[in-house]
C-alpha cells in the first residue's frame, strides 16, 4: 500500500512536469521576464477531522494560524507557470470531548512548501486571474507537548492542493494578489499522557487565504 502510494504521488508529479515541458515550447512575450515573486499574508483556516482517540475517546482539533507567505512562480509561457509557496506557521492543538475532559496538546509548527502547476487567463490584461493544482509535503520542524508528556506528529507527509487566484496589476510590474488554496493531507499523531499512548489521524485539510503583493521582473 505505501508502494502505492508513493507511485501516485511521483505519477502526479510527473504529469506537472510533462504538462509544463509540452507547453514550453509556446514562448513568452518578447521581453517579459519569466519570473515573479510574491510576498503574502496568510490564514491559515484548518477545515479538520481526526479519528477517535484511542483509550480516552475524544478527537485532535487544530486551530488556524495567520502566517507571512512567500512565493516564486516561473512562466514558461504566458499562460502557463509553475509556483512554488513557502509558509511557516504554529498552530495549538487541544483534545477535545475525551474522557478525561479537554487536554491541551501543546502546538506544532508546519512548514508545508506547496508546488502547483497554473493557468494564467488573460496574461497581458491588468486583471489576470489563474487556477492550479499540485502537491504539499507536510515537515513539523518543532512541536510542543502541552500538558501531556510528550508528542510525536508523523511528518513527511505529501498532500494535494487546488489553487485560484488573481493578480491586478497597478504598474508594468507590481501587482495585488489574492489567493484561495485548499490542502488535502493528513498527520498520524502519537500521545504520551497519564501513564499511557494514545493515536489517531488527523486530517487538517486546511484552507489557506493569502492577499499580498507580487513583483513581475
């Protein structure tokens, strides 16, 4: 089964890259550059769901987070390009409805890069509105027990992510972005409290909302 998966997860992968090689060849506008940075603020709104907790009952709930955002996008086209986003937020985790009442699983902090492939509509227009789709690899560089004795969040975990989004530029090169993407991907978690380990999954899929401006070279 992680056999499986791992051939999913690369076979999407590829698929992007064949995608962006076979529309490379199209070109870009004579003198546009083909790269373009952004820099975001981001929400971070978690739309998650865990299993039941094992012995105390009860689920994992994780809270949204507001984040700075930064981004590289390359177009090989005008209307084809690829993104790559980097967030680095904490958020706090509590067990809530268990039964030994809510406990607070201290925080973790996730640093999801995101790659997606986009399309960009009207590429030579002020308004410039675009849509995506790819992957997130999850890593939790640091985390924070809280009131149990130790917590073990089982990171290196890869997700899927849709994307829309639109850029309104103001001068040949700067621009506002606004930027909708939803992340589907889920985390084990392992507990050490009173005397026990307790599991379950947690499935974040969060909604990340960033507004935030980009510069086109």
């Amino acid at each position: 089964m992680q056999l499986f998966r791992e051939l999913k997860h690369a076979g999407l992968v590829a698929g992007c890259c064949l995608l962006l090689h076979a529309t490379a060849g199209a070109g870009l506008a004579a003198g546009d550059s083909p790269w373009m940075v952004r820099v975001r603020a981001l929400g971070i709104i978690p739309d998650d769901s865990s299993s039941r907790i094992s012995v105390i009952g009860g689920e994992a709930e994780v809270d949204s987070a507001i984040a700075p955002d930064l981004n590289f996008t390359y177009f090989f086209t005008d209307n084809i390009a690829a993104e790559l986003t980097l967030t680095y937020a904490e958020h706090d985790v509590s067990a809530e409805k268990t039964a030994v009442g809510n406990v607070d699983l201290g925080s973790l902090d996730l640093l999801p890069p995101t790659l997606t492939a986009q399309y960009h509509f009207m590429p030579n227009k002020t308004f410039r509105p675009y849509v995506g789709a790819g992957i997130s690899y999850v890593l939790i560089p640091d985390e924070d027990p809280g009131d149990a004795d130790w917590v073990d969040y089982d990171d290196n975990e890869i997700g899927y992510a849709l994307q829309v989004g639109f850029d309104y530029f103001f001068t040949d090169n700067w621009s506002l972005n606004v930027d909708l993407k939803k992340v589907w991907v889920d985390v084990d978690v392992a507990v050490g409290a009173l005397g026990t380990v307790v599991t379950t999954n947690v499935d974040v899929d969060p909604w990340l909302i960033g507004v935030g401006i980009g510069y086109r070279f």
